[in-house]
C-alpha cells in the first residue's frame, strides 16, 4: 500500500470541476518522498500522473487535507480521460485522523501546526508539508 498525500489548487471560487478547472496539483509520495506536479489538467498530464503512481505498490491510497476538495478534482480528470480512476473511490482526511487519536472530534484542525514546509498554495509544498505533519502525529506529537 502506498499513500499518496495529494493537493489542488483552482480559481478563486471554482469549488468544483463544473465551475471551471483546476489550476494545478501536487502528489507526495509518503515513504520516499516522491513528488509529482501537475501544471495544468490535460490529459497527458493525468497520463503522467498515471505512469508516477506505478512507481510504487498499489493500493495507492489518498490522503489530504480536505479530500472533499483536493479528491474531486483529481477523480474526475483520471475518468474523464481515462474512464477509471487507478486511486480508487475514497481518500482519507488527516484532520479525523488526528481527531480520532486525540478524542475529541473537534479538534480537527488543529493539527496544522505540525507542518514544516510552509503552507504557501504551490500544491507540492502543501502536501510535503502534510506529509510532514502526518508523520509527526503518527510519532504521537498532538
């Protein structure tokens, strides 16, 4: 199993993929540290992103800071190109993570301080960044 800590950035405003599309996304492999940067969302750029994720062992499992967000873009590219989405159907959200090991369902966010790249928007900064903090929560730092 490999989790690919994912991250994307669109418009002001363009909240989903019927509004407008996404600008660019990044993709942080967590055991190595793999990056993948997707500068735009054609189709052979999700081709590319397919070809990256074979790089290590499946399942690839999702993992973000909002996949409401961050995930919908990215599985509606890989089935509007290429009609299935080799990630799956799900992805998983740090912030109940660290809420369910902190037991407090409200402290979902308050896990951000653990960063160490800068949160800045470049999509593969923030989720570096994520990976980061995932790996400090899963060291027991809250």
């Amino acid at each position: 199993m490999s989790l690919i800590f994912i991250d994307c950035e669109a418009p002001y405003g363009a909240g989903s993929p019927s509004v407008a599309d996404m600008t660019h996304f990044g993709a942080v492999e967590y055991k190595s540290r793999a990056t993948f940067h997707g500068r735009d969302c054609f189709r052979e750029t999700f081709e590319d992103f397919r070809e990256w994720l074979k790089k290590f062992p499946p399942p690839w499992v999702a993992v973000s800071d909002n996949p409401a967000y961050d995930w919908q873009w990215l599985n509606y590219y890989f089935w509007k190109y290429q009609g299935s989405n080799p990630m799956g159907h799900s992805a998983r959200r740090i912030g109940d993570f660290y809420a369910g090991l902190c037991g407090d369902f409200w402290k979902s966010s308050r896990w951000k301080h653990l960063r160490i790249t800068k949160h800045d928007h470049d999509p593969t900064h923030d989720a570096l960044g994520n990976v980061e903090a995932f790996e400090r929560i899963i060291r027991g730092e809250r």
